[in-house]
C-alpha cells in the first residue's frame, strides 16, 4: 500500500510532457533530416492556427504508425519488410523542420539522430535496437504533439509506448529495466484515471488497474511479456474511445 501511496503522490504537479522527456535519453542534433525538407516546408505551412495544429497532428500520427508498424515487422522477425516503411517514415519526419517552438526545438533533432540509428539498426538487421529505436520514435511523436492539443491523452500515448519497452526488455530479460517502465507507467496511469472517469469508461478502468496490479507483482520477463500483451490490447481500446468522443 504504501508504495501506490509513494506512486500517486509522485505524481502529483508533473506535466505529462515532462514525463515522456524524463524517458528521451539526451543527444547531440544530428545533421540535417533525410528528404529534400525545404520543398516540404514551402508546400506544408497551413495558414490559420487551427488548420496548422490539425496538419501538424496528422503528420505526427502518421509518423507514430509507421514507426509502430516498424517495430511490429521487426518484432515478427520480418526485417527485410522494414526497408519501405523506414522511407516513409523518413519522408514524413521532413515535414516537421518547419515547426520551430520551445519543445520542438530540442526534441525535433532528437527525431533525426534517432532516425539515424533506426536506419542503422535496420542495416545491420539488429530486431531488438529496431524495436527500440522506433518505439522511441513513437514517444517523440508523441511528446512534440502536446502544445497542438491532440484528442487522444498523451497518458495514452504513454501507456503504449511502455507496453512496447516491456514486449522489448522481457525479450532481452532485463529485469531491471522491467520494473523501472511500471514505475512510469503508474506515473501516466494516476494521471489518466480522471479522464477516464470523465468518459464514464469504468470498465475500461478497472481492466487497466488489474493489469497495473499485477506488473507490480511480476518478477520474471515471462510475465512482464505476457502483460504488456495486455497492456496494448487495452491501450488500443483506450485510442478508440478518445478519438471517437472527440468526433
């Protein structure tokens, strides 16, 4: 008891953008982002303030899905599929240098070095720094949508993206690891439990509290494996009844 005590209070006062940074390992920018970015930027500046954010959100979900799907071939072990989503993802991420503000500015290069070595790790055909590196992808993403107000909470986006570390690291049986993503993800969990509430999802809700419960009882990557299945399965769930009440 005491520890969910320790979690909450923890919680408490941190904006969710911050907690996604927390998890960004820091970088040096990397060189300029592969595509021919300045013909993007002249046909991509929406004009009006709203229309603008609903362009850039679009282009951050798209992003996300292939990084996603990136991460889903590599994991089935079909990294010779890699290669088409990889320019896809590249050519999107061109999109983005236009966008210049406080967040931006020091997670945008993050993109491209990360970028960077997802191309590499696609080379050298190494799955699991594939998996990695495009799921950080998807955080990016994520993090550089939240001053455009987006319809799906960032806890969401979040949860996810940890779903995805813990699907990672209980393959390469980090135990360690394991248990400092839960940790993050009771942070996004506390957060997200009143939007929840809002959207009278109680179901949904206690779903995602039992699963939360028993990754604080896991202790071997099996486990943390079999949950994190779980976790995006709910997660998934969670996407649709957000996106759908913002309709």
């Amino acid at each position: 008891m005491g520890k969910k005590v320790t979690i909450r209070s923890a919680c408490q006062g941190i904006p969710c953008w911050l907690l996604l940074a927390t998890v960004l390992i820091p970088g040096v920018p990397s060189p300029a982002r592969a595509g021919n970015a300045a013909s993007v930027r002249e046909l991509a500046k929406p004009s009006g303030g709203s229309q603008r954010a609903n362009y850039i959100l679009a282009e951050l979900d798209t992003l996300a899905g292939n990084a996603e799907e990136i991460f889903s071939l590599a994991q089935a072990g079909k990294m010779e599929r890699t290669g088409k989503k990889l320019d896809a993802l590249k050519k999107n991420a061109a999109a983005f240098d236009y966008i210049q503000d406080e967040a931006s500015g020091i997670l945008l290069p993050r993109l491209g070095r990360t970028i960077v070595d997802l191309e590499k790790a696609i080379g050298a055909k190494d799955r699991l720094e594939t998996m990695r590196y495009a799921n950080r992808i998807t955080l990016i993403a994520a993090t550089v949508a939240v001053p455009f107000k987006p319809p799906l909470p960032t806890e969401v986006s979040l949860l996810d993206y940890n779903g995805r570390e813990l699907e990672i690291w209980s393959e390469a049986k980090k135990t360690e690891k394991l248990s400092g993503i839960v940790i993050r993800m009771h942070l996004a969990w506390q957060t997200l439990m009143p939007k929840l509430i809002e959207q009278n999802c109680l179901k949904e809700l206690r779903r995602f509290s039992d699963i939360m419960g028993r990754l604080e009882l896991a202790r071997i990557p099996e486990e943390y494996g079999r949950l994190s299945r779980m976790v995006l399965v709910e997660t998934d769930a969670m996407k649709t009844i957000f996106v759908k009440s913002a309709r």
